[in-house]
C-alpha cells in the first residue's frame, strides 16, 4: 500500500507556519533600529528564509525520485 501523499504536504505547511510564527515573534520581541531595516533587508531576508527551506527539499525529493 502506498502512503497517502497529502501527510507530507501537511508537515511541510505547518513547518512553514511554524516558522512564519517564530519569525513574527522574533522580529516583534526584538528590537531593530527602524531606520536600519529597509524593504530590500527584507526582501533579501525572505528569500534567504524560502531558499533555505526549499532547496533541501528539492534535493531530497530528487533523491527519493531517483531512487524509486
């Protein structure tokens, strides 16, 4: 029998959530000087956040592919 393929998709998002949760109450609980943070730092910020979490994925969805 095969897994249902929605489990992992679930995990996925509530890692993400998880993640967006911590990240919120980092940047509100920690003080940044608002003159310093700038749209590009965040741009920046969000995408180094997205590639870090989406590029080990990818890589072991390749490898779980290749392997099937």
């Amino acid at each position: 029998m095969t897994a249902p393929r929605s489990r992992p998709v679930r995990r996925l998002l509530l890692v993400l959530v998880a993640v967006a949760v911590v990240v919120a109450v980092a940047a509100l609980s920690l003080e940044f000087p608002r003159d310093r943070v700038t749209v590009g730092a965040l741009i920046v910020g969000a995408s180094l956040l997205v590639g870090a979490l989406a590029l080990p994925a990818l890589i072991l969805a390749g490898w779980r592919s290749s392997g099937e």
